[in-house]
C-alpha cells in the first residue's frame, strides 16, 4: 500500500490544498486540546520551507451542510499561527471568486486556512463541482486527515479526481503504522478491545481474530460477552441482541487458536458517578442492582502479563468509566502496561488517547493513532476512500 508523498511531489511555488484534520475540542470558543493541529505541523512546515503555497481545509463538528457560527475555523487559524510562529490567514469561504482572488496572490510560504468545508452540502455528498472548485484553488492535493479518510467526501477523496494527490507525513505514518499490525506484526500479537459496544466494533473483532494470538475485551463491551457465557450482568451496559455474535467469536477464536481474554471480576456500583460506592465483585456475582464499571485486579493483572509477553500490542477502548475517578483503575493500569512493551505498540480510539495523556506515559508508546473510526475501518481490512485516491508509489 505504498503512496506518494509530498517528498515526491515538486512543490515550489506551487498551490498545495492540504486536507487536514482539525477537528478539535472546543469549549466556549476556546480549543482545549490542540493535539491534532500539532499532528499536521510537520506537513505544514515541510511545505512552508520548500516554497509551497500552502491552502488547509479542514472541518470541525457536524453542521451537516449549513454555517453555524461556532463551528468557524477562526480559533484554529489563530492557535496555528501560534505554533507555528506566523501568521495564518482564515478565509470566510471554501470556495467562490474572492477566496480564488485571494490564492491566486499567496507568496511562496504563506499560510491560508479555508471555512470549514462541512458548511457546505457538497462536501459530505462529495458533489462533484464542489470538488472541483476546491481543486480549482490548487496544484496538488495533499491529504494529511487519516482521522477523516474512511469518508467519501468532496475535500478527502473527490478533489483527487481533478489534481495530483500526495500523501502528508501524518497520512503516511498511521499508514504505515496500521500496515505494520496488518502485514508482519512480531509475535506474540495482542488487541485489547475495550469500550460500550459489541456492535461498534463486531467487524474489526472478527478480522482481528485471524490475526492475532490474544484478544483481551474489556469495558461495557465484555459485558455483552459474559452474557454469552451465561454470566447475569444485572445493570450493566450490556447488548443482549449482540449475545450470539459474541458466542460466534469466542467458538470462532477456540477453533483457530486464538487466546480470548475477558474480566473474571469487575468494579461495580449502583451508578457511574464520583463518590458511589464501589466494590470489587466475580463475575458469577455482579448483584442485579449494580453496574460493572471498570474491570477488577484480578482481571487487570492476568491482562498486563499477557501484554507484557507481547511484542505487539493494539489498543482501542477504555477498561471501564476512566473519566470517574473509582473506575478508571483498569484503563491507567492497561496505559502502563502498553508503556512498558518491549515491542510495537499502536494506541487508537479518542478515549484509549484520553486514557494515555492522563497516565503520562504518551511518549512511551509507538504510535498514538488519530484516526478512530478511520483507524478501525483499516483494521477491518476496509480500504479508506481517502487512501485510495493516493497517488501509488510504483
């Protein structure tokens, strides 16, 4: 699955549309996590210093094809400008005659951030007149919005069919990163699955379970597992409608050798709520009041040996409610026991992210993947419009 990237691409003096992913946090017109405009700086900066004309487009929310006031990009120009030590111009528009006026003057190096292209109705649609006026404003396409790719929209996948399309180095490294566990990962290989929903994640399970040699499930998801295990979950987040799936896939994984891990015992508490009562419970006896919250210590502790024999490790959801206090004991102990591998380790999903920032442990992991959806798509051996439409290396 090599592609080109921008290191292949002529780029002076050139008009670039960089499609990035600036979906950002926002609480009352303040960003309070820049991460993922972090991630696209070295692209940014590659094109700055090689003479490019640098055009981003990005989307935040889902106004679903109408402007809303609070979904503008201008708080992202402005926090961008600040790392990267210059000034970002924010247009008011995608498309039309003075956003083209404006391009066709931008000066080698110069930076210049788009409206949020999910103003328009195109974009989702991927209109194909859309596409092409954005690709108007360009020479070269540059997709760098991995955590965007699995959707066929107008700035992500239709613009390609009227300019050259590239690779930027964030595309490149969750490609490459993905492509490891898929291709050739070192063995033993490790998924903990986590997070609400058996249903959510039903098709990366099963293309997981030809690849891997342990399968650890944890979160409200494990809940519907030990409903098939003929488990009474009492309150708990659980799918019932989901219970023969999960049976399919413990059989599927008895059958082809894979080792399925899932809690022996959990925290659990009438509620998810700070300062709940909470006690530590087998599952044969999760009390018909209570919820199962987070897993319990005997369950993280056969869960951390195994990872620590890994020597690949994929993680995608939380072990229970880490965002409360008295249940995000299994998800920190899961964070540190990925920091501690001797191998490749991928962290994917928005809460797993959440979960290793509040550890500390960020920098002692390989690859801390943007994508979410994006990333599990991959993983389900999909392939992701906005990869495909990448220029081949060969």
């Amino acid at each position: 699955m090599a592609k080109k990237t921008i290191r292949d691409a002529q780029v002076k003096d050139k008009r670039c549309f960089v499609r990035v992913d600036f979906n950002v946090p926002m609480k009352e017109g303040r960003i309070t996590d820049d991460s993922r405009i972090r991630a696209a700086l070295p692209t940014i900066e590659h094109l700055i210093s090689h003479g490019a004309k640098v055009i981003l487009a990005s989307h935040l929310g889902r106004p679903k094809g109408k402007v809303v006031p609070e979904l503008r990009l201008d708080p992202v120009a402005l926090r961008l400008g600040e790392l990267l030590g210059r000034k970002v111009v924010k247009l008011s528009d995608c498309v039309g005659p003075e956003v083209g006026a404006y391009v066709s003057g931008m000066s080698p190096g110069s930076v210049v951030l788009l409206e949020n292209v999910r103003f328009y109705p195109g974009e989702e649609k991927n209109d194909p007149d859309f596409a092409r006026d954005m690709a108007s404003l360009a020479d070269i396409f540059v997709n760098d919005a991995f955590g965007a790719a699995h959707r066929a929209h107008a700035s992500t996948a239709g613009i390609a069919a009227y300019i050259p399309a590239y690779a930027g180095f964030l595309m490149e490294k969750e490609v490459a990163a993905l492509g490891k566990l898929m291709e050739n990962p070192e063995r033993p290989f490790t998924a903990v699955i986590g997070g609400a929903k058996v249903s959510d994640k039903l098709a990366v399970l099963k293309n997981l379970l030809d690849r891997v040699d342990n399968l650890l499930i944890g979160g409200g998801m494990a809940n519907t597992f030990l409903l098939a295990q003929g488990h009474s979950v009492g309150k708990s987040l659980a799918e019932p409608s989901m219970v023969e799936e999960a049976r399919e896939i413990l059989e599927k994984a008895s059958k082809g050798g894979t080792k399925v891990l899932l809690p022996v015992d959990v925290v659990v508490a009438a509620a998810p709520e700070a300062g709940m009562p909470a006690k530590v419970v087998d599952v044969q006896g999760i009390p018909e009041d209570m919820m199962a919250l987070d897993i319990g210590p005997a369950t993280r502790k056969a869960y951390v040996a195994v990872v620590g024999e890994s020597k690949t490790v994929f993680w995608n959801g939380p072990m229970g409610v880490f965002e409360v206090e008295p249940f995000r004991g299994g998800t920190l102990e899961m964070a540190a026991a990925l920091a501690g591998v001797r191998g490749f380790t991928v962290v994917g999903g928005g809460d797993s992210l959440s979960a290793v920032e509040m550890s500390g442990l960020s920098d002692k992991i390989d690859h801390l993947s943007t994508g979410g959806g994006a990333s599990l798509e991959f993983l389900e051996g999909r392939e992701l419009p906005g990869v495909s439409v990448l220029l081949d290396k060969n």
